[in-house]
C-alpha cells in the first residue's frame, strides 16, 4: 500500500510542475512522513514542503 502512496504522490508533483506550482506545504502525520521524504518533501518546523 505504500507504494501507491508513493506513485500518487509522484503524480502530484508532476501536476505541479505542469501547471507552475513552485512549493507545496503540508501538515503530515508522523506515519506519513516517510512517504512524503521518498519524494524529497523537507521538515519544516511543525510542517512539511517540497520544492518543486
């Protein structure tokens, strides 16, 4: 199942870049963020972000 957490997630990033979308922020749960670090998502104080 997490692989298919990670392939969404590619997905999303791919979308972003298409439609010019430079930085994408979110507040992960502890379980998720090794999901969201596969894909080069950084910590950030209480959040997550991925530069795109």
């Amino acid at each position: 199942m997490a692989n298919s957490g990670v392939l969404s997630m590619k997905e999303a990033k791919n979308f972003c870049r298409q439609n010019n979308i430079s930085r994408v922020i979110l507040a992960a749960r502890d379980a998720g963020n090794p999901v969201y670090e596969k894909i080069e998502f950084k910590h950030s104080n209480a959040f997550m972000y991925l530069t795109v």
